[in-house]
C-alpha cells in the first residue's frame, strides 16, 4: 500500500481512466475528477472517490483539493490529465473555440498546479499530461498546440518556482494514443483524418512515423507516470518527456 493520495483529472475515460486504475493498483487513494460520473470509481473499489468536476472553473478545482484533503487528510500526487482534442484552419478560428480550448487544455493546469500546491508537503509530485502537439506544430491544430507548449512551460516554470519546497513538477507527452476521444477528434471536419476511417489514418501514421512500428497504449503513459510520481524519479523535475513510440527522437 502507498499510503498515497492521487488525484486525477480528466479520470474516468481514456488516458485518465488508464491512470486512474495504475495509480489504485499500486495501493493509492485515488481521487476521479470529471465532469460526468461513468462509475469508473465505484468499479475499482473503497480507496477510490468520485468529485464532479469543470477543470475549466478554477474554484471547482480549488474544491476538488478541499474534497481529497477532507477524505484523506494529503495529496500528494496531482495529475492534470483533462484535456479536449480540436483542429481548425487558421480562418475558422474564433474566441469560442480559442477560450474553449485554452480554458480545458491550459487554465485547468494553471489552477490544478495551483490549487495542490497550496496543500502539498514536501515529496509531492504534479504530473502534467501534456501531448507530441508541445513539441511541434502541426496543421490546422494551432491553438491545441498553442496550449500544450503553454502546459510544458507551466512544467518548467513550477519546477522552479517549487522545487525548493521539494514538490517535484513534470510532464508527458504522449503521441496519438487510441482511445474513444481520439476516435472522436480524429472525425472532426478538419482533422489530419481528412475523412479516412480513423483506423486508416493511424495505420498510415504509424508506418509513416513510429520507429517501434506502433503507437503507445493508454497503459504505458499511465506507467511513466507512474515512476514520475515515485521515489524512483526523486531527482527529476521540470521535464516533458515523450511517449511515442520513438516518433519525435529527441
């Protein structure tokens, strides 16, 4: 048992839901954050809870803090993984779809950061689930990417700015990992899909791009941040690494 409290945003579908489980199987209390209740938490059992939450109101993260702290009494490892996928050509953007995207993507990581700082002792960990979009720019995807560049450099900064209270900030950057939402950003009208079936546009992906000759699976970024968040990785801090399959060496 880790003796642990962990919370994740964006905790009940896809990435999130993957964590989520890894995080209890590893001995956690673990804290389900979305704005829609799957039952994810009720399947897993009596060390994880359920707080509904809309990561893109800052007081509702502020309160999904004060829940975890009233269940356990700590947090020690914050994991800001909600986030939306959304791509639009230059001309099709508007303040709609730019604060949309900013707001869940880049503020809900500013005020998660923020809101478990202020209760995180020492040894506490704030993984950002960032994406392959903060290391490069792709077509029509510019505000998407313009967030996860801003969600690696909230990374960096914090690190800074916290380490001295030995709260330890670091990202991943996964590439294209199928899960239901991806399927359902990849149909959108000006997708890198361009209308192929999703399977046919990440075969091609894959083949073009993957030095392992796939992609990653929702399991294996639950595991890196898994180890991001232990002892084992006492010494990093301020780092975005990528889970990709070896698509963007670096």
């Amino acid at each position: 048992m880790s003796g642990r409290t962990t919370i994740i945003t964006g905790g009940t579908l896809g990435i999130g839901a993957a964590i989520a489980k890894a995080f209890y199987r590893t001995g956690d209390h673990v804290v389900i954050a979305a704005r829609r209740d799957n039952g994810l938490a009720g399947i897993l059992g009596e060390r994880a809870r359920f707080v509904q939450t809309d990561v893109a109101r800052p007081a509702e993260l502020y309160a999904l803090v004060a829940a975890a702290m009233e269940w356990t009494g700590q947090l020690d490892v914050m994991i800001n993984n909600a986030g939306v996928s959304g791509w639009r050509p230059l001309d099709k953007i508007d303040e709609g779809f730019w604060s949309m995207m900013l707001d869940v993507n880049l503020k809900s990581v500013l005020f998660g950061c923020q809101a478990a700082a202020a209760v995180m002792g020492e040894g506490g960990a704030i993984i950002n689930v960032s994406s392959m979009a903060a290391k490069r720019g792709t077509a029509n995807n510019t505000v998407y990417c313009a967030a996860k560049f801003g969600v690696n450099g909230i990374t960096q900064a914090l690190a800074k700015e916290l380490g001295p209270r030995g709260i330890r900030v670091n990202a991943v950057c996964p590439v294209l990992v199928t899960t239901d939402g991806l399927s359902e950003a990849l149909a959108q009208e000006y997708s890198p899909a361009h209308g192929r079936s999703v399977e046919e546009f990440l075969d091609g992906f894959t083949r073009s791009n993957a030095s392992l000759g796939r992609l990653p699976t929702a399991d294996e970024v639950s595991q890196v941040c898994l180890f991001l968040a232990s002892s084992a990785a006492s010494a990093i801090t301020g780092q975005c690494p990528n889970v990709d399959c070896g698509v963007f060496p670096q």
